[in-house]
C-alpha cells in the first residue's frame, strides 16, 4: 500500500464533456486525472455523507 501524503492543493476544471481533477501533495508532486460528470457526482455525493455526520474531520486548516 502506498505512503498516506497530505493534501496541500485541490483544483478542479471543466475539460470540455469532463472535468480535471488536479490534486498536489505538500511535496509538490502532483497527480492529474479527467472524471465524468458522473464520476465526479459520486464523489460529491461520499463528500456530502461524510460532512453530514460531523465531528473534527469536517474542519479545514489553512
């Protein structure tokens, strides 16, 4: 199993039909992946269940 990195950049953009999904960890390396609208609608989905139970995972540090 890969190392867990943190998260340090999140972009998302249209491409066209799709989107592009660009995620950074704090080293800089960066991973670039295109997703269906559909794709992208399952992960909104698992966001919003998993902010909807609460507790301390929900707070963002910046």
């Amino acid at each position: 199993m890969a190392k867990t990195k943190k998260l340090a950049k999140f972009t998302i953009t249209e491409a066209g039909e799709d989107f592009k999904l660009h995620i950074e960890d704090e080293a800089g390396h960066v991973l670039e992946l295109v997703a269906t609208r559909d794709q992208v609608d399952v992960i909104d989905d698992a966001l919003e269940e998993l902010l909807e139970k609460g507790g301390s995972a929900d707070q963002v540090e910046g």
